[in-house]
C-alpha cells in the first residue's frame, strides 16, 4: 500500500482510524509514521527471569567438553550461528545483534537483577529506578491515554526494587499486567493467561451510567484539589497525577490495545499460545498505540518452575522447552514490528540477570556465571546481522571487547534517542546520570 499524504494522516485520525489496529489503513499509517523523523522510539524489553546459558543459546561451544548437546545452527547473518532450538530467530538474524561478551561481578540474583535491570548495583541511600521507568520518562508523553511504561508478568519476589521506579516517584511506576505472583506460564489449553493479561477494573461498577460516574469523579477532583492545596508534596501530587492517568485510561478508546481477540487466529498461534507469547503480541500493540516501553518476562514454562532459566539441574531439557516458547514468541514479534513499520523505531532487548556456567554440574546443570555471558539488542537504533565480542574457547573468560552494565545501559539509551548522560535528581538531592559517568556506547553496533 502506497504511504499517506499528511492530510489523508489528518483526515483518518479524525475518524479513528487508529483503533482498528489490524486494518490495511493501519499498515500504512504505521510504516508512514516510522518514516518520519518525530516518529516516537520505544524499546521492548524481553526479561529472562533466572539467568540464561549463553552456551545453549547465543555462544556455544561445539566441539569443546562445555558445549553441552546442543548444535549451532547458520542464521540468516553470515558467520553468525546460535543455538538449534532457536531456528525461527535464526531467520531474524539480520535485525539482532547478540553482545557475547558482558562480564559483572554480581553472581547473585537479587543484586544480578538489581544490576541489569538499573544500571546501578544495590548500595547506599539511592534509589534508584529501574530501566523502564527511566526510559519511559524520556520517550513518553505526560498526557498519554496509555501508560507510558507495562510490565507483563514481572518475577519480583526476589528483587523488587528492581522493578520499582526508585526516586523518580510512583508517577514513573509501570502498570503491571499478568502479575500472577511468579506463577509458571499456562499451558495451551487453559485460557487463564488471557484473563491475567487484561487490565483490570476498567469498566463502571454495576448500576453506575457514565453521568454519575461523571459526578463522582467531579466530586473526588474537587476534594483532592483541597487535600493537594493542604498537603502539597511528591506523595499526593504522584497519587492525584497516577488517578487522573487512571481516568485517562478508562476513557480512552487506545485502552483496546490489550484486547488481543482481534488480532487474527493465525497471528496469535505464530506467537504461541502461552503467556508469553501472548504477552509479545499485547507489546507490539502497545507500542503501535504509542507506549514507549514495555517488558514481558519468560518466567517458566512447567507446572512446577517459576524461575524459568536457573537451571542448576537437568539443564538441556529445560533450556529447550523454554526455547520453544521463546522462538516463537521473540521471532514473530521482530517480523510483526516489521510488517508494520514499527521495528526500525522500537528496539527490543533480550537479557537476564546474568549466564550461566560453561562447565557443566554433576546434576547436568549450569550455575550463575556473571564473568562471560551474553544479552542480545535487535532492531531500531542498532545494526543487525552481526555479533559482538568474544568468549574464550572453553566460555569462561571474554576474549575480546568486554561490555559492563554501563556500557549496555548507555548503547541501550542511545540506540532510542536518549542522551546517556542526561541526569537526574536522587531521593539524596544528589543529580543521577541514567548511565554511569563511565560507560560507554558501542558505536560499532549503533545504526
């Protein structure tokens, strides 16, 4: 389909063209916006609750005693090969960029999870927020009808502050949807991730028409005006700003975005019908109706695991039954993005909180293994078809072009338009860069 003139943008706004996501105006609309230069960047996030093993996955070792059953297979990327249980990525290739050399020194989850997920490690008095918040705050609009930053079956039991907004105030939390308390993702045939995955409460209380809820609302405006005036303050200013975002919401027709029943039967089985699949699809509509960030965890998928890639035990048949949700899911969310001119502005990254050990435990397991692991970024803002950085023969130690935290968090805020040096205020009074003063971007996988 040709692209639209800016008039004909004009005109289809006008008669809600948006909230048909999947009709061919929508198409077009959606690839002429990510042309344009104000087009909005967002970044999708695919947290691996756990850990992964960089070896079964983006850097294995065949031929070497570490290297484990699984087989490195050819991508669509010359020279570059990952693991076999991931074929559908394999085709992607050309829009990913596997990073096969971070290195930490944070080996345990909490403080791991913590780490990644802000930038920062857990110390001292400083709050800090985690990436979605930060990133969110950059990228998104104080008046959107959205929220500016979901998160999809978050796993916080073990680090919550590290899915919290830290000191930049419960107005940068993110709406949590899926949040099942770490409970595995539902098997196919049971339809209760379709439920988890719905906003909740949305609709008006039973016997209440839209004049009296009107009213109540007007009423409760009023009063909260009074109480702010009063008792003015981070507090009550974050929850009067959070209350308006709610009714914002329920009044908005872009709240469709997490109704997936329209998306057609065919496109929802290419995700995998599994929460986390489906929690991929809800992302891509997210970010079509304009939310800047948006993370889904892969948090398990067997009746009896919640902590889906620490694998200290039976590794290889557990790594490949979380590959058999993760290809899919991940592979069609890149080639979706595309179809709708949405992957060259969203960047979606791949990570846990660390990798796992190279040589293999008595119990056919993999331990944590901060020293020399793998996260991987695709699409907007990088240039795919490439691998960076080198583990040894053996995986146990980077071999060429080690990337910190820092390092990743700051590519990361470049790659979607954000200077990674910007500051802000700490809950100390102290100015917090959003990456630390030392990383540094890797210009060579920046677009």
């Amino acid at each position: 389909m040709e692209s639209l003139s800016r008039r004909d943008w004009m005109k289809l706004s006008a008669f809600g063209a948006f909230g048909c996501s999947m009709s061919g105006w929508m198409r077009a609309l959606a690839a002429d916006a990510a042309k344009h230069p104000q087009r909005k960047r967002a970044c999708i996030l695919l947290w691996m609750t756990g850990g992964p093993p960089q070896t079964d996955t983006f850097d294995l070792k065949p031929g070497h005693a570490n290297g484990g059953k699984f087989k490195p297979i050819k991508t669509a990327a010359p020279g570059v090969e990952i693991s076999e249980h991931l074929p559908q990525l394999a085709k992607q290739m050309k829009h990913v960029v596997p990073i096969r050399s971070m290195s930490t020194k944070e080996g345990d989850h909490s403080r791991a999870t913590f780490l990644l997920r802000t930038g920062y490690t857990p110390q001292g008095p400083v709050q800090y927020p985690t990436m979605g918040s930060v990133l969110s705050k950059e990228l998104g609009g104080r008046e959107s009808e959205l929220p500016n930053y979901v998160s999809i079956a978050p796993y916080r039991f073990l680090s919550p502050a590290a899915y919290g907004p830290g000191f930049l105030g419960p107005k940068y939390s993110p709406l949590v949807v899926g949040n099942n308390g770490g409970v595995p993702i539902v098997q196919p045939g049971n339809n209760a991730y379709e439920r988890a995955l719905k906003v909740q409460n949305l609709d008006l209380p039973d016997g209440v028409d839209v004049a009296e809820a009107d009213a109540r609302l007007s009423l409760l405006r009023s009063l909260d005006d009074e109480f702010v005036s009063t008792r003015p303050g981070v507090t009550t200013n974050s929850h009067k700003a959070a209350y308006q975002q709610a009714v914002r919401m329920m009044r908005s027709k872009a709240v469709k975005a997490f109704q997936l029943d329209g998306e057609p039967a065919k496109l929802r089985d290419r995700y995998g019908r599994n929460q986390f699949g489906q929690g991929c699809l809800l992302a891509r509509r997210l970010v079509e109706h304009g939310v800047p960030f948006v993370e889904i965890s892969l948090n398990g998928v067997n009746g009896n695991q919640s902590f889906a890639w620490d694998t200290h035990t039976n590794n290889f048949n557990s790594v490949q039954k979380l590959c058999e949700v993760l290809d899919p899911g991940w592979a069609t969310l890149l080639d979706d993005l595309k179809d709708r001119g949405l992957l060259d502005t969203t960047l979606v990254v791949w990570m846990g909180e660390f990798g796992r050990t190279p040589k293999i435990n008595r119990n056919q397991g993999r331990d944590h293994f901060p020293a020399a692991w793998s996260t991987v970024l695709c699409g907007g803002g990088v240039k795919g078809g490439r691998s960076y950085g080198k583990t040894s023969n053996d995986g146990m130690k980077v071999d060429d072009k080690p990337v910190s935290v820092p390092d990743l968090m700051a590519t990361i805020a470049t790659a979607v338009g954000i200077d990674p040096k910007k500051q802000n205020m700490s809950n100390i009074g102290r100015p917090i860069r959003i990456a630390d003063p030392e990383a540094k971007s890797i210009k060579e996988i920046l677009a």
